[in-house]
C-alpha cells in the first residue's frame, strides 16, 4: 500500500502552520528560532513531495539550497541567540535592543 502526495502535503501543512504560530505566540528566542527551523522542515517536504510526484530533480535540488540557507541560519541566529542570553538571563525577542553598541 502507497501513501499518496496529498498526506505529506497535509503533513508539511499542519507543520507550517504549528511553526507559523509558535512563532507569533511565543516570546523565547530560542521556541522562535525552533519554530523558523520547523517551517522550513515543512517547506522541504513539500519541495520534496512534488519532486517525486513528478519525477523532477528541481525539487531536490532546492531542498538542498534550503538546507544550506538553514546552516547559515543557525550558525548567525545562534550567535545572536548566545550573546542574548550573555547579557540577560531569560531574554525575549524584545530585548534585541540591548545588542546594540
């Protein structure tokens, strides 16, 4: 028995939309830099689920572009993160002001 494109589609749906609203509920930086990572992760499956439905490399090849965009996401996003948490225990993404010079 074969799972049909459409419930990977659904599946990359409901992971989009789980990340899309941690994003604007929470206020942690490191639950929002989660949830970027998920939306991403749901983005690549659906690239993935349309190139193997239609028998096209493109897909694959952009998940791969994704991926590469995503490291460079962390290595910046997770020094931002560290040097946050350096100066402020427990800091919320309203406190980015305080990176400044």
């Amino acid at each position: 028995m074969s799972v049909s494109p459409t419930w990977y589609l659904v599946l990359a749906a409901v992971l989009f939309t789980v990340g899309a609203v941690g994003l604007l509920v929470r206020r942690n930086v490191l639950v929002m830099f989660m949830c970027i990572e998920l939306m991403l992760n749901a983005a690549n499956l659906t690239f993935v689920t349309y190139s193997r439905a239609l028998n096209d490399v493109g897909g694959q090849s952009a998940v791969f572009f994704v991926l590469v965009v995503a490291a460079a996401e962390v290595v910046v996003g997770l020094g931002i993160i560290v040097s946050l948490f350096r100066r402020k225990f427990g800091a919320t993404a309203d406190d980015a002001h305080i990176l400044k010079g």
